[in-house]
C-alpha cells in the first residue's frame, strides 16, 4: 500500500514542511484545504493514512464544485508550489481521460 512506501512519505512529509513554514493567506492562495497550520497537517495525515482515497474525503468536505474542482486541481495538476498526486494516483486523478501527450506526470496509459 502507498502508506507503506518510502516515497509516498517523503512527499508528504516535503508537502508538510513547505506548506507549514508559508502564512496563512499564502496557503489560502494555493489551496482552500490549506487556510490553517491544522488543515496542513490534517491533510498531509489523510493522504498518508488514506492513500489517493483522501483526495475524495478532501474534496467531499467541501460544498461548492467549483471548489472541489479547485481541490483536484491543486492535487492532481501541475502548479508552481507542488508536484501532483498522478504519479502515485493515477485512476484518482483521472490520467486516463485527462492526461495530454506532454503531461509529464502522468503514468503513460496504453
């Protein structure tokens, strides 16, 4: 399982340390998941524990699409504060119908 392998927490432990030693209005920019120190460590436990499941959980927490889109987004698309979850998440983060040729986190589907 991810909860097991070194990678998956090395992520979140990078995801956590980067995203702690930014404000709060910085976090709040880059995702509504991440407003408080709480939510960070909150998230990063999920994700840990939960495996590409906790991305649904995140996202079921909140009310309006167009925030859980912007949820996804955060997670599984390419941004300047962090690498996306599709290399370890693929199905997840939905690889098969929205990868591009160019993507270059997407595990390549056949």
């Amino acid at each position: 399982t991810l909860s097991q392998l070194p990678d998956w927490l090395n992520y979140w432990s990078e995801f956590e340390s980067y995203f702690l030693a930014l404000d709060n209005k910085t976090r709040a920019a880059s995702s509504e998941a991440l407003v408080e120190t709480t939510d960070v460590q909150r998230v990063a436990r999920m994700f840990r524990e939960g495996g590409c499941g906790a991305l649904q959980d995140i996202m079921a927490e909140v009310a309006a699409p167009r925030k859980r889109l912007s949820i996804f987004r955060f997670f599984c698309e390419e941004n300047r504060r962090n690498r996306p979850l599709r290399p370890f998440c693929p199905a997840t983060c939905e690889c098969p119908s929205r990868a591009a040729s160019s993507d270059l986190f997407c595990p390549l589907v056949q």
